[in-house]
C-alpha cells in the first residue's frame, strides 16, 4: 500500500505527542501508511509545560507507551520527552507543520497546512483537548508588582521573587508546585477547590495497583453515578508513593484558603470554601478506600479490614484557620495552576458542536473516516493518559484499517 494513491494519504494524525505516536505505532502494526503532523516538536507540552521537579503520578508498569521502565519508577518530565522523542524517530512524523484547517472532502478529508494542502482518505485527531493555558479573569485585576505564572511556566521556585507565594487551584499541578515550593522554604497561601486524592497505600496494600485491577481506570461514563463527574478535576495521585492531599499540604505548612473571588486595591479576597473543599477530597477517598475493600474481598476473602502503619496519613485531621484575604504587600508571586483549555477552530464547523468541542461517539468523529485519541473520557477514565492512551489507539487503528479496506473494496 503505498501512503499515496493519486496524492491522497492514507491517513493523516494530527499531533505528535503522546497520543499522536502511540496511534502511529498502531497503525504501523495494521500496516496503515500514514503521516503524522506536529506544529512544534514532538512531545511538545511536555517540553515546554512541566516544571523541574516534575514526575509522573502513574508507576512504570502502566505506562508501557514509552517502553521498558522499573516497576515502580515514576518518570520526570526530561524522561518522557526522551522517550517519546524514541517513538518519534520510529514514525512517519513531520515536525513544525501546523493544520490550520480540517473539513471534509468527497469520501475523505482536506487538510490545509502550514506548508501545503492534503488529501487524506481518513484523519486522527490526537492534539489532546488540554494544552492552552487557561486563567481566570480575576488575574487581570492583580497589580504588576506580583510576578505570574501559570503552571505551564513554572519551573522552580528560584525563578519566583522572595516572599510568599499564592497558589491558585489544587489539583495535581496546584498540590505539586505547593510541595516543591514548601520544600524550598517558601511560604505558600494554597486557594484550594474541591478535589478529591487517591490513598497511596490502604491496609498495607498499594492503591495504584487494586484500582488499577479493580478497573478504576477503565471507567466509563455509564459507570458514573452522575456524568457531570466527568467535568470534575481529576483526583489527586501521588507520584513516588508519598501522601498528597490539602491535609499533608496543611501539615507540611501551607495556608489554605479558599476560592479566590476578587482583588481590590490593598488585598485579596477568598470564600468560605476551605472545609467543604477539605471535605471533598475526604468524601472521595472514602469512596476510593470502599473500592479498595470491595477489591481486597474479591482477591482475599479471608482479609479483614484494618488499617497498618504503613496506610497513608493523608487523612488525618489538621487545624485549618484560613483567612479570609491577604495584603497584596505580603504576596511576591501568584502561580495559576486553573487547568488548561483548548482550540479545535481548526477543525471545520460541521466536525464541532455548538460549543465548539469535537462531535464525536467514543473516538469515532462524526463523520465517516475521522477519529480521535487523547481526549479526556473519550472511552474510559485514563483516555488522555499515558496508561489510557494505547487502549484508544490500538481501536482507533483497527477502525481505520478495516475503512480504508471496505473503502477500496466498495465501488
């Protein structure tokens, strides 16, 4: 099969990260020929949105994707850039190439490029869905004498001025930069949401791995007791087996507040959301310890429950007494950790719902011959993961496969 017939392409991927090489390499094992476009580097987020002390929250046994690896390493930031650059060497990838536009053509598609135009038979989506930076509006309010950063900038805290830092969202990003700025000595005022955290051990036993074989991570959106779940941050997983949670932030000294809603001339204000948020992060790691029990029963009936010094302490009570605001004297430095967003306006109108998000059935596009990987809940919990994203690719591929072979044997 040559990659083209009369100057159309097989297939096209679009993105070369994670999700972009791991569905090249399943293409190449259906024997697809195909091209995958990078507007950067490969890996490129990876690169350019991690902070230094940065690791994986996922051990090395799940995530295959990026080869051979110690059971239970969890990865930096630099690693998983050299390891995806490794896949990247084995695919047909063309770097600094940008899709301006993606619509359909006849029975297949037409890209516009940054550098041509092309015809392609089938399209994979593999851009991922969070990669631009989002900030809330209350930032602009902030005087210039503050440094910002988001998330996505920060490297270490050397790179911030002296003084006391405000973080601002306590998911994975927001719990991990307040760790390694309180590791360095800073002071940290936390503006927490409510997230939940994921124990790292429970009655002796590692979380990850019951979770992982309970099927946690396969979870559908049928399996939700409520699909607006779905838009919640993701639970906190401590990467390296330490304890990650707003207690053990407390604990280890920084000041939680609040939701921050408003900035005047001299402070800045929070709501009263600290305990409810403190709570649930408990009221889902309860949740996750009642599927831990369930899973311990059906893989040891003769366990019972109990709780061992080597449990995390993650749960136990700390004093909270958050402020209701700050002098914006005392603050040297404010680190956006509120998420990212994304920009499918590339993708034409027809391909998009109304609020401009990707119309697709699990990672089939609405229309014939268009796919997607990497998209959060695209099929189950782990989709946009490293651990998730083979699963939806190796699909993806078979698809592809199997049209481009009904497509040319159909007149």
């Amino acid at each position: 099969m040559n990659e083209r017939e009369g100057d159309v392409i097989d297939c096209v991927v679009v993105g070369g990260g994670a999700a972009g090489l791991a569905a090249s390499a399943a293409l190449g094992q259906h024997g697809v020929q195909h091209v995958v476009l990078e507007a950067g580097q490969a890996g490129q987020t990876w690169a350019t949105q991690r902070w230094n002390s940065f690791r994986l929250n996922t051990p090395g046994w799940t995530n295959r994707l990026l080869g051979d690896q110690p059971h239970a390493a969890y990865l930096t930031a630099g690693e998983v850039v050299d390891r995806l650059a490794v896949l990247a060497a084995r695919a047909p990838i063309r770097t600094a190439v940008r899709v301006m536009n993606v619509a359909q053509a006849g029975t297949g598609f037409l890209l516009r490029t940054s550098d041509e135009e092309i015809r392609a038979r089938t399209v994979v989506v593999a851009t991922g869905d969070e990669n631009i930076p989002r900030t809330p509006p209350v930032a602009a309010t902030l005087p210039g004498s503050i440094t910002q950063l988001h998330s996505a900038e920060y490297r270490n805290p050397g790179l911030l001025p002296d003084g006391a830092v405000l973080v601002v969202g306590s998911g994975q990003s927001g719990a991990q930069i307040s760790e390694d700025l309180l590791v360095a000595g800073r002071r940290v005022l936390l503006a927490t949401s409510p997230v939940g955290h994921v124990p790292v051990r429970h009655r002796g036993y590692d979380s990850f791995e019951l979770l992982h074989a309970g099927g946690f991570f396969d979870q559908t959106l049928a399996d939700l007791p409520d699909p607006a779940l779905m838009r919640a941050t993701q639970p906190i997983l401590a990467p390296g087996g330490k304890p990650l949670s707003l207690r053990t932030l407390a604990r280890a000294g920084a000041t939680l507040t609040g939701r921050m809603v408003a900035v005047d001339d001299h402070r800045v204000m929070f709501d009263d959301s600290t305990e409810p948020n403190v709570a649930a992060g408990e009221a889902f790691a309860s949740y996750v310890r009642a599927m831990l029990d369930a899973q311990i029963a059906r893989t040891d009936p003769t366990s019972r429950p109990s709780r061992t010094s080597e449990d995390d302490e993650s749960d136990v009570s700390v004093a909270l007494n958050p402020p209701a605001s700050v002098k914006l004297s005392t603050l040297a430095a404010v680190v956006w950790c509120t998420g990212f967003t994304s920009d499918f306006s590339w993708l034409d109108t027809a391909l998009l719902d109304l609020s401009g998000r990707p119309r697709h059935h699990g990672c089939a596009g609405s229309s014939p011959g268009l796919w997607y990987v990497g998209l959060r809940w695209l099929t189950h919990r782990s989709s946009a993961t490293l651990p998730g994203i083979p699963k939806d690719a190796a699909t993806v591929a078979a698809a592809v496969a199997a049209h481009l072979h009904i497509t040319r044997r159909d007149p």
